[in-house]
C-alpha cells in the first residue's frame, strides 16, 4: 500500500475558555492542495460547521475559542468538518493530532446517542481506527472534549493541530498483469485473487458497514478458480425464484441492547434524529438465480474462497483481477462482484482499483465467504420509494426529516428475468426536548424553593436530572431545594428514552437584590463625591422646611385625623450602614462589605439595590422581600453583574440602596462604586504574562 501523508492539512485551536470574540466564519471558495489525491477535507454542514473554515492556503482552520469548553467537564461539538474522497478509487482515512487524551476526534452519531463508549468506539485517531471511503463518500467528524481530570486550566490551549491522513489502493505496477498472487493469507497459487482480513471488533455485519481497520490473519484462505460455465442459474436448488430485497443502514450507529428493544417494541428498524441524513443500502438484496443477475450469464471470472476454520463468516477485502480480454467492451465500472449465498448472489459494492492495458483489479468487501464471480454487467434495478411518495432508482439512497414521528420506506428489487421483491424499512425520527426552568418570584433564604422543569418532546418518554448546588443530583419534573444568602447555578437536563437530551441553567441569587431607578437621599452617607452630598444635603435643609409647611397650610389640616396622626407618630425604615461598595474584576460579581437597615416599627418589606453607569444605564438590579421585619443586615452583599452588559473600570458607576416599609415609607442612599485590582490565584492560574 502507497501510505499518503497530508500533514499539515487542518489547524485547530481549542481553548477552555473565551480567548477572542469571534464572529461567523465565512467559509471561502478555494482550491484544496490534496485534491488531486481525492481526499479533501471541508466544513460540516451545520451550525457548527461555522468553526471551521478554509483558508488561502488550502488549509482547513477549526476555531472553538468562541464558545470554549467546560472547565471540569465533557464538551462534545458535533458535525465540525468532513472528510470527503473525490477520487475514484477507496481510501483509507484516518487523523491525528498534538492534545492529549482529553481530545478525541470521532466519526458523528446520526442516531444521537453520544454516550461515551460510542464515541470512543467511534474514534478515528490513529491508523489502527481509520475509516474506508469509497469515491464520493464523507465522513463526518465531531470534538469530544474530557476536562474532568483537573489537570487544564482556564486559559489553556487544549489542541493546535490535526494531521488527515489517507492510505490509497497500490497502483497498477503492483497489481498489473496476469501473475498477480494473493495479500494476506492468500494461497500461493497465480489466481489474480487477494483477500485481506478486516477486524471484526470494527465491523458491524448486520448492516453490511465497517471502518477498514486492518488484522493479520493466523491461517491461509485456499483460493480455487472455477470455470464460469460449472455454474448453475440455480445454484440453490428447491429455493424460490424470486428475488429477496435486503435494506440495511449504511451509515448505521451502534446502539444499546436495550435501544434495539425499544425500537422493536414500536415496530420500527432504525432510529435517526430530525434534520440529520440517513443513509439505506439495497446491496445485501439477494437474486436467487445466476441468470437472474444477467440473463447473459456474462460471468467473466470465479473463484471459490475457502477460509480456515473459524473465520468463514470473518469480513475481508476480496480483489480479483480480470483480463481485459474477457471483458470485451464492457465499461469496468459496470462490472460486479457477486457473492454467492445460502439465498442466492449478494452483489457487493465493488470499486475498479487499478487499470492496465491487459488486466483490471476489481474490489470489494464481503461478509462471508464461498464461491465469487465477477458479473459484466448485472441487470438487477433497485427502486426505492420514500414516505412523501418520491421514488428514487439506485443501489442506495440517503434522505433526512424535518418532523419526528415514525416513517416508511420501500426497496423494490428487480432481477434480469423480471421477477420482484419489496421490503420496508421503518425509521424512528426523535426530535430532541426542549426544556426551560421556572423558578419562583421570590426566593427567600433558608426556607424550601420549588424549582420547575417544562419540557416540551414529541418521540419518547422524558426524564429530568437537576444538578444542584450542593453537588447532589436529583431526578424529576419539579426539586425542591433551600438556598443561604448567595448566588447559585442550577442545571436541569431532559433525556428521553432513546438518548436525546437538552439542558438548561439558571442562576438563582437569594440575599439582597436588584432594583431600579435613583433618588437624592441618603447621599451625606456616600463616598467619593462629598462635593455634591453636601450640596444636596443643604438644598434639602432648605426645601423640606419649605414642602412641609405649605402641605400643612393648604392640604393638611383637611385630611381626617385618622390619616394625618398614624403619619405624625410614625417613623419609616432607615439605612444605617452602607460602607465600601465595590467591583471584583475576577469574580464579576459587586460587593457592599457592610449594609444594614432597621425600621422601629417592624415594617421593612423590601430592600432595593440598582447600580448604574453616570449616564443612568443600569448594569446590576436585586430586590429582596421579607414581608416584615425590623431589621436587616448584611455583611458582606455580593451583586452578580448582568451578563450581556460589560463593566468597564474606567467609566464611574453608582450605588443606590432603596428601604420600602409596608406603608411604601422609604429611606435612600446612593455611594460611587470602586474598582480594586484584586489578585486570586484561582481565577489567574494558567495565564502567561506578556
């Protein structure tokens, strides 16, 4: 075999965390540097497709610093790039690249089950795990990301460079002429025959797929050519004539024990996701009769392949070659090999491997092994008919659904004398759930909280996992879970039945919270702007005076005595203490180290934090509802900082702090926020200075 290396063909750079904002990824139009060896390499279709992009160089680039990947955690980024052979021979690919065993890169599920032994069992990295392509086939590959061993730091790099590698079929100096013996295992005599051993850990042959991985067989396989005319047209004497069309799932992913009784249960074969492509195969139909392939009989070369004890159901690469002479004028694409069956000729997809003036190497892949024969030119049609009553003629045919539910498709198989056979396939298509967390208005501390999961799923029974703050998890559509004062993730995961699943987070603050808008009292109490606290504080020693003895004038002594005396005997909440607030770069969170409020008459209801920018735009908003109390402290506050919103430590910011008793009496205090440049080994590790 001629070994390819297309190295450095694909550069990608992960990282644990947001390093550079990235915006979409405009995919441009070039030419691919290995194009002529057949093998390329191009951005998946998809939304994440977007990551990946090709450059002028030909190179394909992968950037997921935007979004980056879970610090303690497994990330999986499906459908990235795809592996594609343009050529018109198979080709043998696989990948490698520079990370450590955090990184694999494997072969996209289309079922959706991305549980870890698939992925891992679907791995491409390294010659012993490539995958075969045939001309004009792609694989698809997808990122799975481990970071839950604790050794990748925030900031680190995870991976920075993939290599494509592709091991093409040998050229026709190799193969050519008439003396060509077997590979592998293969008898010495000059049949022109080579069967190569495939592992059959890597093969799944119930639905005739494998991904090429090599192993060395312990015996010899007894090749003994056949004269084409020793053939009966009915090499199954006493079975029926007819036809027996077969469909299987080409691009079928392994699934659990369990999962195939699912399926069973509901009368289904297979089970895709919804907008994802799924690819079924006629090939393993069956002509029960010699001339039912080609009524002709235009059988141009057979051979009888005996394997050793064992490994006669063993999948194998079988390569014939075949005179030119006794093809005539036949394109060698047409031709097939036929593998011949307890129920009649199998034909195997076969690919022309090389060509010379006298001879052609034919190849394909079988199951199993008995006598083969190479057909001219078969004249067996499948038709397939898809669930919206589109037909489609073709060995195979791939189509994908854009609504769950359970569909049909049908293969009708045609021999060379007429005869037919219809089969069914039903495809499972789940649609992944959706799924939001509803959380009580008010969250108060130390007393339970009822946490809702609302999930929205079409195919398959639901669960719910809650991931909560204490490490715990617990299953269910509602949890029940009480919070201290302080700010806290929750995660809820949906799973159905057949391995879809979504998840949602919310961030629950219990303790002091957001509120809005800006007052003018309280302001002798604030820092870093006395100028003005003193100014307004004389203004008010002014204008009080002046507001109360006008209201007592003309409005005042009209008002019922039950109204005006509760008002003069009564005394609102007050803040007593608001010292030091501030703004953690590190931990994006604001801090007030000190905040108390007391109300001598029991009546505090609520306190009110809003922070805001000069210019009034707010940038964190907390409220925090007792009912009735008489006095609350706190020390210290912590205020998470809006998401979407950027604090900037060159622009000035201001706390307002707003005390509401039951009767709407209130008491204001505004202060300039801080900046400290704090230093925590926690949040900087792994960061290199400039």
């Amino acid at each position: 075999m001629n070994l390819i290396k297309l190295t450095p063909i694909l550069i990608a750079v992960v990282a644990l965390a947001l390093a550079v904002p990235t915006g979409a990824v405009t995919i441009g139009a070039t030419d691919d540097p290995f194009d002529d060896n057949g093998v390329v390499l191009a951005p998946a279709d998809g939304p994440n497709g977007e990551y990946a992009s090709v450059g002028a160089d030909g190179n394909l680039s992968v950037d997921l610093t935007d979004p980056g990947v879970n610090t303690n955690g497994q990330t999986v980024i499906r459908q990235v790039f795809v592996i594609e052979n343009r050529g018109d021979r198979d080709a043998r690919v696989w990948l490698t690249h520079d990370a450590t065993d955090s990184v694999i890169l494997y072969e996209a599920l289309s079922s959706g089950v991305r549980t870890e032994p698939v992925i891992e069992q679907r791995a491409i990295q390294g010659a012993a795990n490539d995958a075969t392509l045939a001309p004009g086939e792609q694989l698809v590959v997808s990122i799975a990301i481990d970071t839950r061993s604790g050794e990748a730091a925030v900031g680190d790099t995870l991976l920075s460079e993939i290599s494509l590698h592709a091991r093409l079929p040998e050229t026709s100096e190799s193969t050519g002429g008439n003396e060509t013996t077997g590979g592998p295992g293969v008898s010495e005599e000059p049949t022109g025959v080579e069967v190569e051993p495939i592992s059959p850990e890597t093969v799944v042959s119930e639905n005739g797929t494998d991904n090429g991985t090599e192993s060395e067989p312990a015996e010899s396989f007894t090749v003994e050519e056949m004269d084409p005319e020793t053939i009966p047209d009915d090499p199954n004497p006493g079975s029926k004539p007819e036809p027996r069309a077969v469909i299987t799932r080409a691009d079928f992913s392994e699934q659990s024990a369990k999962q195939t009784e699912q399926l069973r249960s509901r009368g289904v074969d297979t089970l895709t996701l919804v907008g994802e492509e799924v690819t079924l195969d006629g090939r393993r139909s069956t002509i029960n009769r010699t001339n039912g392939v080609d009524r002709e009989r235009r059988i141009v070369k057979a051979v009888d392949i005996q394997a050793p004890p064992g490994q006669e159901d063993q999948p194998a690469m079988v390569r014939m070659e075949v005179s030119r002479e006794r093809l005539g004028v036949t394109d060698p694409a047409n031709a097939r090999i036929g593998h011949l069956t307890e129920n009649g000729w199998e034909l195997l997809r076969t690919n022309v491997v090389s060509t010379t003036e006298e001879s052609v190497v034919l190849e394909a892949r079988t199951t199993g092994f008995s006598p083969f024969a190479v057909f001219s030119s078969p004249e067996v049609t499948y038709e397939w008919t898809l669930p919206d009553g589109t037909t489609v003629q073709g060995e195979n045919v791939r189509s994908s659904f854009e609504e769950p539910g359970i569909y049909n498709v049908t293969l009708e198989i045609t021999d060379a004398l007429g005869n037919t056979d219809t089969t069914d396939y039903r495809i499972l298509v789940n649609d992944e759930p959706e799924i939001t967390i509803e959380t009580p208005e008010r969250v108060t501390a130390n007393n339970s909280t009822t946490l809702r999961a609302n999930v929205t799923d079409e195919v398959g029974n639901v669960s719910v996992t809650w991931d909560l703050p204490n490490g715990s998890q617990v299953d269910g559509r509602t949890v029940n879970y009480t919070f201290e004062n302080g700010s806290y993730d929750v995660t809820a995961t949906a799973a159905d039945e057949y391995g879809a699943n979504a998840t949602a987070e919310t961030t629950i603050t219990v303790g002091p919270a957001a509120a809005g808008g800006f007052g003018v009292l309280g302001i002798v109490s604030s820092r870093g702007v006395p100028v003005l606290s003193w100014l307004v504080t004389a203004s008010l020693l002014i204008l009080v005076p002046v507001v109360v003895l006008r209201l007592w004038r003309y409005g005042l002594p009209s008002l019922p005595g039950w109204i005006t005396a509760p008002a003069r005997r009564r005394q609102g909440p007050r803040i007593t203490a608001f010292e030091d607030p501030s703004w953690d770069t590190h931990r994006n969170e604001f801090e007030i180290s000190t905040l108390r409020v007391e109300d001598p008459n029991g009546d505090l209801e609520t306190v009110e934090i809003s922070i805001r920018t000069a210019g009034g735009t707010e940038v964190a908003r907390q409220t925090v509802d007792f009912g009735r109390t008489d006095v609350y402290e706190a020390s210290p506050v912590y205020i998470p900082g809006i998401p979407t919103v950027d604090v900037d430590p060159s622009r000035k910011y201001f706390v307002r702090i707003r005390a509401v008793d039951t009767d709407d009496n209130e008491d204001t205090a505004t202060s300039a926020l801080q900046f400290l440049p704090t230093f925590d080994p926690q949040f900087d590790r792994g960061v290199a200075a400039d």
